[in-house]
C-alpha cells in the first residue's frame, strides 16, 4: 500500500538518497553538491525554500517516491508551482505511483491559489516524456536553460 503524504525533514535522508539514485540515473551523479544536512535545512529550516510529497510503503515504512516543488512567480501568469524533481525509485516503477505523485502535486498547486504548474524533462528521457504527455503536457520548444552558478 503506498500513501502520499507531505514530506517532513526526518523523511530527508531517504529523500536525498532518491535524488542520488536519480542524478546516477541521468548520468550526472558528479554534479551533486547539495548534501542531506543542506536539504533539511533549506527545505524545513525558519525560512523554507521547498515543499516535498513522499510516496510511503506502509508496508515497511520506507519512501519509495518523492515530489519536490516551490512556488515561483511569471510576471505573464502569475503564481505558478515549480515542480523541481518527481522521483521514484527504481524498483517501484510502473505501479502507478509517480501518478500519484503528480496527481497530489497538481491538488496542492491548485489548493495553494497556482495559475499553473511548470517543469524540465531532459528531451532523451522518452519514458518520462511518455508519462507526462498522458496529462496533456504542453512542451515549450524554442527556450534554452541558463544557469550562473556560484
């Protein structure tokens, strides 16, 4: 049995091992410099910068599957929730879980007052294009990504 239900900081250290086990996954596990601690903090510290949905296995308590999000701002729409990663580990794939992930995502977009919601697909991950598309995704094309890091 899998449960959604919002994520709390003692959740971070399964949390973070599924953002390893998905930068592995998109062949960038070298560009991971964000830590646990780090997590924990900007996600459930005074000021927090994130909010996450965990996919529980009642079973054996264990996260099998996260939703990680934050609200941003489009000067064109308005609120607008930012989904930043859906993760479900590998063995839990193909039971219907990210769909509820995204389904609970969209409900606290729409809770939380959101014009919509937005996110980033790399263009050769053709099983998460196919899982996205079945919500009648929109995909921009003609934008490029720009990053400053620090």
């Amino acid at each position: 049995m899998i449960s959604i239900r919002p994520g709390t900081r003692d959740d971070i250290p399964q949390a973070f091992a599924l953002v390893s086990e998905l930068a592995v996954y998109e062949k960038a596990a070298d560009q991971v410099s964000n830590t646990a601690d780090q997590m924990a903090e900007e996600g459930f510290g005074p000021n927090p910068l994130f909010g996450m949905l965990v996919a529980e296995d009642s079973d054996n308590a264990k996260i099998v599957g996260m939703a990680l999000y934050y609200f941003r701002y489009s000067t064109w729409k308005g609120k607008r929730l930012y989904l930043e990663d859906i993760i479900v580990t590998e063995a839990f794939r193909g039971y219907g879980i990210g769909k509820l992930l995204l389904d609970a995502t969209i409900d606290m977009a729409r809770e939380t007052g959101c014009t919509g919601m937005m996110w980033q697909v790399l263009d050769w991950n053709e099983p998460a294009i196919g899982f996205y598309q079945q919500f009648g995704t929109r995909f921009d094309n003609g934008w490029t990504n720009c990053h400053l890091d620090f």
